[in-house]
C-alpha cells in the first residue's frame, strides 16, 4: 500500500465556509466562529470562489483581518474551475466550467484579494472540465507554486480516468469528493481505491449528507437514521461523532469537510478520531445505507 500523505498539512477535520454566507454573521461572529475552529484544532479551511456567489472568501477575509495573525494558524483551501453567470462576474454568460491558464490566474488572484492573503495552501479544480488540458493544466500549477501564490493542488470530484492523467504529470495533493451513509458511490466506483493506490489523503465534503441525514424524511434517510441513532446509543457517543468515524474508518485516511455553524459540530467530529469503528460495525452502517446485507 502507498504511504498515505498529508503534504498541505491540513487538519484531521475541516472546516467548511460553502454556507458562511447564508448565516449572516457579523465580521466578529465570523472571527469567533475561526477561532472556536482553531481552538479544537480544525486550523483548515475550506472554500471555493464560487461559494455564496463570490462572496464568501471576502466574508472570510473580512474577519481575518480583525487578527491577520490568525493566518499562521491554519491552511486555507480554494477551488475555481466553475463559472456563474452573476452579476459579480459580468463576463460569464453561461455556466460553465474553465481550466485554462488564464482562467485559473484570474480566479487565484480573485481568490486571494478577497481573502486578504498572499498565498493558498491548497488550490482544487472544483469539477473536471471537458476541456481540460492535462499539459496546460499542470504547467500552471507549477508556476503559481513557482510564484509562491498557491503551495499543492488537487481535484474535486474528479473519475479515476481522469485524475490519473494530471497525477502522471503533476503530484497531486488530495481528490475532494462527496461519501456518507447517504452518498456510498466512492466506495464501489474505484474514486477510493484510487486514492488509496496514489497515496492521496481524499477530502470528504457533506459527510453528514448536508443535513439529511438527521432531516431526510425519505425511507433510506430513515432507516440510517434509526440504525446510527442505536448504534450511538450503544456506544455512548453522539451521531456526528459515530458518523464522522465512519467516514475515517477507509483506510484512505479521509479528511471530513463539516458545513455546520455551530461549533459543538466540531467538538463531536473531533471525539471520532479517539473511536476506531470495527469491520462489523462499519459494515452495519454500511448495510443500513445500502438497503441490502453484502452478497
Ligand atoms: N467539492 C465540492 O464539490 C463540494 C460540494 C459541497 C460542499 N463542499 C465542501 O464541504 C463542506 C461541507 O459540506 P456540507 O455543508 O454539505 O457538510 P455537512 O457537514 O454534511 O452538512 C452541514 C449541514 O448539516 C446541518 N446539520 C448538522 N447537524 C445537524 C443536525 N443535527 N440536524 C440538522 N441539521 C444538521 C448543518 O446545519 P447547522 O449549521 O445548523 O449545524 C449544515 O447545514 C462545505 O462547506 C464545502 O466546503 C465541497
């Protein structure tokens, strides 16, 4: 097995700003919210351009900079490669994906100004572009890593079949990807065993099914609920502590992306590195997702 590594040197938990805007916070309930993070130990964080229609790295920046000295503290991660047809980017005239040179320089400036600092410890195409340039692509890598501007890269929810060719070319440093008891495709699709074979840490996002897994009312959501909801019972543990140790049971070393606000989200997602799941256990979980016991 590949030796597993961590080269951005992010948290074993993330902290994820997809919703930062939709709190509507103050610039101090931001801060607060950073520093409770940094507090428990999730120093990374996560973020896209495209996030709260462009807004939210300057939400973010806008905070740091009340205690710039925080910066030193944790990783910043960004995404670009998606387009919006907003206001806020009055050249997009459709949705669209983007990752030429020139797209990536314009977003990683973008990204950077609005997040108040001069570099980003990890950048991800957020999608795999159809037009992508595999040559092109990590030639630019390398100059923005030249430029000290961003220090690793990777993808997002990339196939394996195209992940490979940018590896081939350029080390990678993670494959951001979507797994929970609600979203089990990683696991069978070889998304997974790939990033076990290269050695790349995945970066899971919505590992609480965005919330649906304590809201969804649909016959699966139920069923993992009724099961996760026992098996804590069981354990003495809260759900998100025994749900995020699922998530860390792949031997891949995952690293869990929480969306949530509140910050006791975070301390139960911390308690699941001190709960190794067994087999059996996780494949209880797994068995209550799939619907069905393994053939
Ligand atoms: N690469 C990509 O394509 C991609 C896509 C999506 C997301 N992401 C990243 O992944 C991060 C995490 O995604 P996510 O926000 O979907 O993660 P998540 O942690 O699965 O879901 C967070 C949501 O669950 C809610 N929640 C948590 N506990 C709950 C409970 N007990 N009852 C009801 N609701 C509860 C939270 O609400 P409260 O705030 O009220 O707790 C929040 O709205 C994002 O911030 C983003 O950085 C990346």
């Amino acid at each position: 097995m590949a030796a597993m590594h961590n080269p951005a040197g992010l948290s074993p938990v993330v902290a994820g700003a997809w919703r930062l805007a939709e709190w509507g916070w103050t610039p101090q309930q931001r801060l607060a919210w950073i520093e409770a993070n940094l507090d428990l130990g999730v120093t990374s964080f996560d973020h896209a351009d495209i996030y709260g229609g462009y807004s939210v790295e300057a939400l973010f920046g806008e905070a740091l900079a009340l205690r710039p000295g925080l910066r030193g503290r944790m990783q910043i991660v960004s995404k670009c490669g998606i387009g919006l047809v907003t206001p806020a980017r009055p050249r997009h005239r459709v949705k669209h994906y983007g990752t030429s040179a020139a797209h990536l320089r314009s977003a990683v400036d973008a990204s950077l100004r609005a997040l108040r600092c001069d570099h980003l410890d990890l950048l991800l195409i957020h999608r795999p572009d159809a037009l992508m340039d595999f040559d092109e692509l990590a030639d630019t890598f390398e100059a923005l890593r030249r430029e000290g501007r961003v220090r690793q890269f990777g993808v997002s929810n990339f196939a394996p079949h195209q992940l490979a060719p940018l590896q081939r070319r350029i080390a990678l440093a993670t494959h951001q990807i979507e797994l929970s008891p609600l979203h089990l495709d990683p696991l069978h699709d070889g998304t997974l065993d790939q990033c076990l074979d290269l050695g790349l840490r995945p970066m899971i996002w919505s590992p609480l099914a965005g919330g649906r897994l304590f809201t969804g009312n649909d016959e699966r959501a139920l069923r993992v609920r009724q099961t996760l909801e026992a098996m804590a019972a069981e354990l003495g543990v809260a759900v998100i502590t025994l749900v995020i140790a699922w998530v860390l049971r792949h031997p891949s070393q995952p690293l869990p992306i929480l969306g949530s606000r509140r910050i006791e989200v975070a301390g139960q997602a911390m308690a699941a590195l001190d709960l190794r799941l067994d087999a059996q256990a996780w494949w209880r979980i797994w068995t209550a997702a799939a619907g069905q016991e393994v053939a």
